[in-house]
C-alpha cells in the first residue's frame, strides 16, 4: 500500500495524465488514502471532466474527508453541478459546505435544495446557505414562491424543527412567514 501512495505521489508530481487510466481504477481502493491519493492525482491532471464518473462515485463513500476531497475536486471540471446537488443533503457538515462553496463559485443556485438548508441543524449550514441566497438572488417574488415550495416540502415531511430553524434564518425569515401565513402552520 505504500508503494502505491509513493507511486501516485510521483505521479501527481510529474503530472502524469497519460497514467490517469491506471489510477482511476484506485478510486475503488479499499484503503481510504489509496483512494484519496488517486483523487489527488486525477485532480492535479486538470482535466478533471474525463473523470467526472468516477470522481462523482466518491460522492458516496464512506469517508467524509474524501467525499469533501471529490466535491473540489469537481470544482475543475464542467457541468459537474447535478453531480454536486445530493452533496447539499450529505450527512456531514464539511460536505454540506464543500457544496455551498462549489455552487457559490460556480454562480449556480440549485434554489429548492439551499432552501431547504436554511432549516439545518447546523448554524454554519444555515449561515453558509442565507450568505449564498444574498449574493447570488434577491428577487422577493421569487423568494416568496420558493419559501412557499420550501415550507410544503418540510411541512409534508413532518419537518417542524427544520421550518422553525428556517424562520430564524435572517435572509429569508419574512419570505417564510409570509409562507407559514399561506399553510396555516403558524402553530408549530
């Protein structure tokens, strides 16, 4: 296993690209730092979107530092966001945010799931998401639909502390007041 580390180190260090073939099989590893050290050398290779497929199969494993790792590393590439988008709903903060920071950089606003992440259990989740909305949207009319929409989904989901923790939320509390009024939630 060291062999491998120290060998895709090298890799990564001469920008070895015409190698990406060999390491993108690594990114299956059963070794968390086997697998992210092929992350890292396919992301020194800068052309990430010819491994977008299987960057985007770390999304899902088991090791946050790596889905984390996956979610920058798709920073590099194009047309990656609808791979980023179930990273807003991961169960570890980190990721949450290394997904807030590629939509905020990518000036993309995937509205329905950053609404949803102004009810988080996380106060940083919350801030992070309000700070996107303020400086990439300020439309009250859409703002008010998209609480609306926000509001119904948690409510049919039986979602209260979410709704309550979103009303806290300084960016888009009237937005989702004016939504409560309109589903007669006020008794949460």
């Amino acid at each position: 296993n060291r062999v491998i580390e120290a060998a895709l180190r090298s890799l990564r260090a001469l920008n070895a690209a015409s190698e990406a073939e060999r390491i993108t099989p690594l990114l299956e590893h059963e070794k968390p730092f086997i697998r992210l050290e092929a992350l890292w050398a396919l992301k020194s290779f800068k052309k990430t979107a010819d491994y977008t497929p299987a960057i985007g199969g770390l999304l899902k494993d088991p090791d946050p530092k790596i889905r984390v790792e996956a979610v920058q590393a798709l920073h590099h590439a194009d047309e990656t966001f609808y791979w980023v988008v179930p990273s807003l709903q991961d169960p570890d903060d980190e990721v949450r945010f290394a997904a807030l920071e590629f939509f905020k950089q990518a000036k993309i606003l995937p509205l329905a799931e950053i609404a949803y992440l102004l009810g988080d259990d996380s106060s940083g989740i919350r801030s992070a998401a309000c700070g996107l909305f303020q400086s990439l949207l300020y439309d009250p009319q859409r703002s008010h639909k998209l609480a609306r929409e926000t509001i119904k989904r948690m409510a049919e989901k039986g979602e209260t502390q979410r709704i309550r923790r979103a009303l806290q939320c300084e960016c888009e509390g009237p937005s989702f007041l004016r939504a409560l009024e309109d589903y007669n939630l006020k008794e949460l």
